[in-house]
C-alpha cells in the first residue's frame, strides 16, 4: 500500500541531487510531485524520469526562489495545477565555501537569499493550504548548522536560520496541526558537494580524490552520504507513522556529528 496515495508534494531544488532524489521517493509511495528550482532543461529531465518510473501526476515550474515573486509564482503555480498542498520539501540552496576574509558580501547575502529566505517564504505561501490539509513541512538543512566550519561559514550561518525557523515554525505547527522538522544532512554525493570539494582541493594544494578521503577519515564515517539516505528519511516523517515527530532536527551524517543532540 503506497503512503501518499492522493497527496500533493512541492520540492523545491528538485531539478537534481537531494530534491530530485526526495521526489522521486515520494512519487514512489504515490505522491503527486511539483519539481521547483531553475533550470527547466533539468526539470523536464527530472519530470520525464519520475514518470517512468511512477504512475502520478509530475509538473514542473522554472524560477529563481531567491525573489519573494518567484516564491509566489512557484506557489501559485503548483496549487493552480493540484489544488492543494500536503507536503512541502524545501531542499533548495546552493551556499558557497571559503575562507571567511576572502568572501565577498555578496556571497553571504546570496547563500540566505535562496537557502533561507526562499524557505520562509514557500512555508508562509503555502502554510493556508498546508493546515487545511494537516500538512508536512520538511527543510533540508544541513550539519554546517550545529558544527561550524572556518572554511564554510556562509553555509552554517544560513543553516543554522533555516533550523532555529524550523524549530519556530513547529510551535506554529503545534497550533495549526501542521508537522514541521528538519533533516541535518552531512557530506552527500551530490554536484555541488563535488563542487565544494574541488574548492577544498584547490585551497589545500591538492587532488579531489585526496580532499575525499581525507574527509572520510577526519569524519570517521564509513562512506560519504547517498541523496537517497535523506530521501528515505523524507517519506518516512511525512508518513502518519511519523505524526508524532514534531520540531526535531534529525542529522544523517554516517555518525560524524559528535554532539549529542
């Protein structure tokens, strides 16, 4: 018996990597899926492979969430085409590393441009149909929120916003009876993460291949991560089994986060 049967889903960043990899999960366990981010020739891509492989309907809808008008254009798009929201998945977010003194201001104001303010404002957009359907809210943030990095604080100041609003946004959530909580993801196979490797491997004077095992090892973590590992964790706190999860922060790192909460 798939989960979803009859559901909307709205993922944002789903063009590729994680999102992508969350909405093809969904779509498995019956959702109707809505694939947000900005390249339409990856969307089309990501629309045409979901439909092969799950019988749902799949749409798509290309904008910038960085502007309060594309986050109203995604929202407004996806309940014209399916009427309602039950799930919103805000994995968009593209921040950059470096090393702080040599980081522009730009950099900063871009990284909470899309990754925070984008989510703020998909989780008000879409919050009225997301109570009237006792929806999900998931935010993919990232481990960078509770382990600050000299080499990566552009993405772990972003972070931790996005986690202490995801916190907040449960209280509401309580009230309105709406699940919100969100998954602290740790190094994962996807493009930008190979991106933000060649960006070590050139501050470090070194290989690629050699910035990748020395982050397994000083991780201590058997493998880097799969965007499928979060995407399980998705359906599962959206599933009812999952209901009484509520403002939790889950981190699916292989073990490399060393706090206990």
């Amino acid at each position: 018996m798939k989960k979803f049967l009859g559901k909307n889903a709205f993922i944002s960043g789903s063009s590729r990597g994680i999102g992508l990899a969350c909405a093809k999960a969904l779509a498995e366990q019956g959702a109707n899926v809505f694939l947000v981010a900005t390249n339409e020739v990856l969307l089309k891509e990501a629309m045409s492979e979901i439909q092969q492989r799950s019988a749902v309907q799949v749409d798509f809808h290309s904008v910038d969430l960085r502007t309060l008008e594309g986050c109203q254009q995604a929202s407004y798009a996806f309940l014209e085409r399916f009427g309602q929201a039950d799930i919103l998945v805000n994995s968009a977010g593209a921040t950059k590393g470096g090393i702080f003194p040599e980081q522009s201001d730009e950099e900063m104001i871009d990284g909470f441009a899309l990754k925070f303010h984008g989510a703020v404002r998909l989780c008000r957009q879409l919050w009225p149909s997301l109570k009237q359907s006792n929806g999900t809210v998931i935010n993919i943030v990232g481990g960078a929120a509770r382990s600050p990095s000299r080499d990566f604080m552009v993405g772990g100041s972003v972070n931790a916003a996005l986690a202490n609003f995801s916190k907040a946004l449960a209280a509401q959530g309580l009230v309105d009876d709406v699940n919100v909580n969100w998954i602290l993801p740790g190094m994962t196979e996807t493009e930008r993460m190979e991106r933000l490797l060649e960006g070590k491997a050139k501050m470090q004077n070194k290989s690629k291949e050699e910035v990748r095992a020395d982050s397994i090892r000083n991780e201590g973590i058997r493998r880097l991560g799969l965007p499928e590992d979060i995407a399980e964790l998705v359906v599962f706190l959206c599933s009812p089994e999952a209901r009484h999860i509520q403002g939790a922060g889950i981190p699916v790192d292989g073990g490399a986060g060393k706090g206990y909460y």
